[in-house]
C-alpha cells in the first residue's frame, strides 16, 4: 500500500507539477509582497528553507509537490485578495 509520503515515478511528479498552474515569477513575487509577507514567512509556512522561495520568485526553479499545491492555494488567496492593477 502506498503512502502520500512515498516517491512518485519522475513521468508522474512531472505531470503533477504541470497539472497545478503557478502565476509567474513576478507576480508570485507581487502577490507575495502585496500582502506584506516576506520570503521567510513564506517559506517557513510552506516547510521549505527561504531561499527556495526566493527562487521560485525569480525563475530559477520550480516548487515541486506537495510544497506547489500548497504554494498554489497562497497565491490563489493572495489573488483574490490583491487583484493585479488595483
């Protein structure tokens, strides 16, 4: 029996990484900053060290599951809450 812990084939982490879309760099960054969060309390929510956000804000990498679903719902909120140009 499988666990959500347990390591996924990379064919289907790849396809899960897809399947939760992401604003881009700049506007995870916008939203981030929006709501007056800094990368730390970003990254210390999300279990991850900060400057895994920061690279995530910049381009330079990708979050990965279950850190992008997570990520994913934060900004979706921070969106809702921050729309762009207002």
């Amino acid at each position: 029996m499988s666990t959500a812990q347990e390591e996924l084939p990379e064919p289907i982490e790849s396809l899960l990484n897809r399947a939760v879309g992401l604003p881009d760099p700049a506007e995870r960054a916008r939203l981030r900053q929006a709501g007056s969060l800094s990368q730390a309390e970003v990254a210390e929510a999300l279990g991850v060290h900060r400057i895994q956000v920061s690279k995530w804000e910049s381009g330079r990498s990708e979050p990965r599951q279950p850190h992008r679903q997570v990520y994913a719902r934060l900004l979706h909120a921070l969106a809702i809450k921050f729309p762009k140009g207002v």
